[in-house]
C-alpha cells in the first residue's frame, strides 16, 4: 500500500460535480473579474470567522502584505518600522514584511506550539511597531497571550491565520484575534481553492476599505486613484468553489482531528516524537509534524515502507540565501527543529486502512 502525503485530486474528488455547476455558473455570468461571487465569499468568510469585513486578494502573500501597505497609507506604519516574527515561520511572511519596507524582528520559537517564545520576547525596541503570530501547522496556541503583549506594548497585531482556518480558542475562530488576519487558500490548505487565492479578515471598516482599493490599484473610483496600488483581486471563480468548500470545512477540521487523535493515541514509539494537541477546536492539523532524531534514516525508511512525507520546513527563513543580510543569526530551537520535523500523512482523503498502516508502519520505526 503507497500513500502520499496528500492526493488533491482525492481531497476535491466529492466536489467535482459541483464544481463543474459553479464553473458553468461563472461561465453564465459574464463577470470574471470582482463581482457578486467574490462579494459574496466576502461576506460568508467574514461570518465564519466573527469579523466584521473580509476583502479576497489573490493570495495569501499579497493579503499579508495588503494589510501593511495599508497600515502604512493610514500612518500607523512606515518604512524600517519593526516586526516580530516566528524565527521558524515560513519564508513568505518574512518576504511580506520586507517588501513592505518594514524589518523582520526574529524571535525564537517554542517547541509546544511551534509558535514565538513570548519568554524571548522581552520589551520590544522602540521601532518595533507590529506582531505577527504565524498559526503554524494548524494550531492557534497562546494567542490570548499574543494580544495581551501586543496591547501592552501598543502593538498592532496581525495573524498570518494561512494554516489556521477555523480553528477556535475560547469561541473566538483564527482571524478575529488580531487587529487584522491574513489568509491563504493555497490548494493544499484546510479550506483550499484550486488555484492561488487569500484573503483579509478584519472588524475595522477604514482598514478594510484601505485593503479594498489598494488590492486594485489604489482605485477610489472608476476613474480615480487614491494611492499607489497593486493588482491582487481574488478570482471570482476561486471565490465560488471555496464558498462550496467553506459549508463544509468545520466536518473536515473535526475529521482532520480524529485522525490526529488516533495518531497521539496509537503510534507509540519513543523515537518519534509527536505534537501536543488537547484535543481542543485550536488545532486544524494543517499538517501533523512529529520530530526524529535522524531524519536522513527516518525518510529513507517511510520511503521504503510506501509512506509519503513532507517537511515544513528544512531551511528557517532567516538563513535562506535570498535572506543574506540575517544569515549570521542563531536560534537554536529552531535550528533543531528545523533539523527534525516531519510531516506524514494527514488529510481527510485518507482511507481507515491507509490511517491503520501510517500508525503500524510509525510504530515499527528502529533508528
């Protein structure tokens, strides 16, 4: 028996007839660029996730990077302006915070959440003006704690919520946490379009205008432009099959966390070690990372036994070469967990007998 990581063609499999009606529904339109398919996923978004206003751009990099840009149009933010970032986050949310002409704060991460270590943290310099919370794998960990420190430090605080979506702390879901939240919909994410899409959660009304017309080249109207814009629409087509999706994503979530319940039960091997989870709403299992010791050996061994793998992610952020000036940095926790992680097989395609042979051939596992 061979399983892969993730088979999207499987995952979208029971969508398929309804996709083809939305499509000839978009087709029949006329509309193909905004309109009411987006206007209308806004809407059902925003309600799912407790806030006030979601805008949809046309990914998860450009709704983070929109979200900062924006601040900047409303002063709150500007250039060399200071942000602080999960060491460990992927390289996407750092790219974000640069292109914006601000400068990444790296902070170390724990390795409970794989989030920042808030013990690290410590008063924040002067010209750091902003915390971003990466909801890494799936799961929201501190983040009362989060916004705490963010409102005693006078922070704004954003939620890259692009693995975290419709998880929930103490009733309140991913992205209504923070001053504003930055989704993605890549078609590996828990509520995945096929194709690039994101999106902007948000409960002030002036910032969500700000995002609106930024994310179409700073229009204010049909013929006016009111500042320096970009082009980063979510397509209307996108827009319609994740509202499809979106009907189901809390079935698919619970799914996700009985399968990672069986996991935390049934794989029992002292030389794997596996991810906290309280079995609460505040993890989604974007992916399941465990830690080895040998990972070269572990890979060469699930490879072997027909087990697909992943890793998230080899290389931190801050030693890529694209990063070059942050090269000399060093934080240990996230270097080993760098080092360590991988992701097996957890989707909501996966069969009882596929989730049987994950946990026997884990459980076999000799370094």
């Amino acid at each position: 028996m061979n399983i892969p990581f993730l088979d999207l063609k499987q995952v979208n499999a029971p969508y398929e007839q309804r996709f083809k009606k939305r499509f000839e529904d978009f087709l029949g339109s006329g509309t193909y660029i905004l309109g009411k398919a987006v206007s209308d996923f806004e809407t059902a978004f925003s309600r799912y996730c407790d806030t006030d206003f979601c805008v949809g751009t046309g990914n998860g990099f450009d709704a983070l990077r929109l979200i900062f840009e924006a601040y900047k149009v409303e002063g709150k933010l500007v250039s060399g302006d200071g942000v602080l970032l999960a060491a460990n986050s992927y390289i996407a949310t750092v790219l974000a915070v640069i292109q914006a002409g601000l400068k990444p704060v790296f902070v170390e991460a724990e390795t409970q959440f794989f989030n920042i270590n808030l013990d690290k943290i410590g008063k924040p310099e002067a010209s750091v003006k902003a915390l971003v919370v990466t909801h890494l794998y799936g799961q929201l960990g501190p983040i009362e704690a989060f916004s705490a420190y963010a409102e005693k430090h006078q922070l704004l605080l954003i939620e890259d919520a692009s693995q975290a979506h419709g998880a929930v702390v103490n009733a309140k879901k991913a992205g209504s946490f923070g001053d504003a939240a930055a989704f993605s919909f890549y078609p590996t994410k828990n509520l995945g379009a096929l194709g690039d899409a994101g999106a902007v959660t948000t409960s002030d009304e002036r910032l969500a205008n700000t995002i609106q017309s930024l994310r179409n080249y700073g229009r204010k109207d049909a013929q006016h432009n009111a500042s320096l814009g970009f082009n980063s629409r979510l397509d209307p087509l996108q827009a319609l099959f994740l509202n499809e999706k979106l009907n189901d994503l809390d079935a698919q979530n619970n799914r996700l966390r009985q399968i990672a319940s069986r996991y935390l039960r049934e794989i029992q091997n002292p030389e794997i070690r596996l991810p906290f989870f309280d079995f609460s709403a505040g993890h989604v299992f974007y992916v399941f990372v465990v830690l080895v010791n040998n990972r070269p050996h572990f890979l060469a061994y699930l490879n072997q036994n027909g087990i697909g793998s992943a890793i998230h992610y080899e290389v931190p952020p801050y030693k890529q070469e694209a990063l070059k000036n942050y090269n000399h940095l060093s934080f240990p926790v996230t270097e080993a967990i760098a080092k360590s992680c991988v992701s097996i097989p957890l989707n909501p395609a996966l069969t009882e007998a596929e989730i049987n042979r994950v946990i026997t051939v884990l459980n076999a596992y000799h370094a």
